[in-house]
C-alpha cells in the first residue's frame, strides 16, 4: 500500500477532534480523499476531495457498506461513546458503541480494504489503577480500568492490537486528557470556562460549581493531539502492527489550578462550591504518562503552551455565550 493516503476514513467525525481533524488532513494530505462519518452526517462543506456519511459503527451492514463505497486505505476510529459519568449510566451502549463498532469496523476493513493502515484512538484510561503505583504509565503498563468506558476502551485497544495482521495494518494512540475550544461542558476545563463566561455576562449566579480540585491531570491542547495523529498517517507503515504510543506531556497539573489559572483571566468576583454529583466515583489522584515512545518514533512533543490553551477555551465560551 502506498505510504501516502489516497482515502481516509474519519469515524467520529463530527466530535470534538474529529471535527478539526478533516482541516489537518486537508492540509497535510491534500490530494487524499477525506470521508467524515458520524451517527448524523458532519456538518462538512463536501467538494472534490471531502464526503460525509451518517453511520451507525454498530450496524454491521452500514458499516461494510460504507467500505465497499469509499474503499479507504487509511481509517482512523475516533468514534465512541467517550463520556466517563455517561458509561455508568449506560455501560451497555458504552461497550456497545466502543467494543462492538470498533470490531464491526476492524472486520470491514480487512474483508473490504485489505492491506490498509487502521488508527486505533484509544485512552488513558485504560490504565486506571495502574496511576496509583506513582511512576509514569508507558505501553508496557498493565491495563486496569476503573469505570466503564475504561473497561471498555481496553477490550477495544487489546482487539486492534490483536488484529494486526498483513490484512490490516493497526496501530493504537492512547491520548491523554486533550481539551480546546469547542469541547463540550461535560469536560472539566470546559465545565469551568463556560461557567465563568455565563457569570461574565450576568446569565449566571456568581457560584462556580466544581467536583475534585485535588485530583492530577495530565493535560494536552487538541492541536498538538491532531499533529501526533497526522506524523502516524504519515509514518505508520514504518512500525510493525499493533504498535502502541501513549501521547501526554509527562507534567500533570491539579485541577486546582486549572480552576485558578482561569478564574486569574476574568475580572469577576466568584464564589466556587463543591457539587456532589460532579464528584466522579473511582477517582484517581494522579494520571502521570511517559510519552518518550511518541518522540523516539514519530518525532511529537507537544508545544503548545497551557496558558494558551486556557485562553482559547475561555474564549470561545465567552463568545459562545455573549447575550
């Protein structure tokens, strides 16, 4: 197969990265043919070189379908069921979506684009209480999931892993926590900036309502999480299938002072409070990676400074919320 892309095959395409990615792509990849899947069609502007398709990854038939259409020879599976209070809600679809489709995805590409490079977007999360042993998780760290999206991210990372075969080229990205503008109000440093931006403009009390502020996160901005995917496009075939890279910074913060770095950035007086039920069962203290494989291979470190990083998020719920 060509080590250039002719098409790519983007699941999730309408989330958070997905979204961005198809702009990356185009970029890095201009003569490929880029199709942008979701459960409802993204909203791209189509042309010669961009398609969408609405999918449902666990629906077997849409799902060979759509390769025997499109045919991709690179795929990259963002889409999941990612939210962590959502899978307790709704372990079922969780590892319906996350465990099922990514399978219903694996054996349409081998049977309908042989030979092909599948990017697997897996998580941190997979390592759960391994975080608690304090030393840096690298790929070689056992897997031990604590909610279940973890649990299910796992199942889905051990079947790309294990289906690496000269019929599909896999590869596997654990990415830790990433964030940037536009990511939904359920994450935590969306949760706080879109808070402090309806308090800026009078639409909400001056109460900041926040869950764990002791816990330690490992965070990345998305952009330098979209350089990592698109060095893999680029440099895939140059490792053996099934290979893993964790992508991390290596230097967690709090929350803490996630909250307070962004609460320095507003001129308004607010009060925070600890909310019960966003206190997330299973919490663990500290999520430190070692990310020294993603630099060896594939040359990625990520550059962009957190303080920048915390800017565009505030700003955009700034402007996002303006009356």
């Amino acid at each position: 197969m060509p080590r250039t892309p002719r098409t790519i095959l983007i699941t999730g395409a309408a989330g958070f990265v997905g979204s961005r990615l198809a702009d990356r792509f185009a970029a890095d990849f201009p003569e490929a043919i880029l199709i942008g899947a979701d459960l409802s069609a993204p909203a791209w502007t189509e042309g010669p070189t961009r398609r969408t398709v609405a999918l449902d990854i666990t629906d077997e038939s849409a799902v060979r379908d759509c390769f025997r259409v499109h045919r991709p020879d690179c795929v990259v599976h963002l889409a999941a069921q990612s939210h962590v209070p959502t899978s307790y809600q709704k372990p079922v679809l969780t590892w319906q979506v996350n465990v099922i489709g990514t399978m219903q995805l694996l054996e349409a590409a081998r049977a309908e684009a042989p030979g092909g490079l599948f990017i697997f977007i897996s998580s941190s999360e997979v390592y759960g209480r391994e975080f608690n042993a304090g030393r840096p998780v690298t790929e070689l760290s056992h897997f031990a999931p604590m909610n279940p999206y973890a649990s299910s991210k796992a199942a889905a990372d051990a079947l790309v892993r294990d289906a690496a075969s000269e019929d599909l080229h896999t590869l596997v990205l654990r990415p830790f926590n990433h964030v940037g503008p536009g990511q939904r109000q359920d994450f935590v440093v969306s949760a706080f900036s879109s808070q402090i931006a309806r308090i800026e403009h009078g639409l909400q009390d001056p109460i900041l309502h926040v869950g764990n502020l002791d816990a330690q996160r490992d965070f990345l901005d998305v952009r330098d999480v979209l350089d990592a995917y698109v060095r893999v496009v680029h440099r895939g075939h140059d490792h053996p299938g099934g290979t893993v890279w964790n992508l991390c910074t290596g230097r967690p913060v709090t929350i803490q002072s996630v909250l307070d770095d962004l609460l320095a950035l507003s001129p308004a007086d607010i009060e925070v409070r600890i909310d019960p039920d966003r206190l997330r069962p299973s919490e663990v203290p500290v999520a430190l990676g070692d990310a020294s494989a993603a630099r060896a291979d594939l040359g990625w470190r990520p550059s962009t400074p957190w303080s920048k990083t915390l800017a565009g998020v505030l700003h955009y719920w700034r402007e996002y919320s303006r009356p």
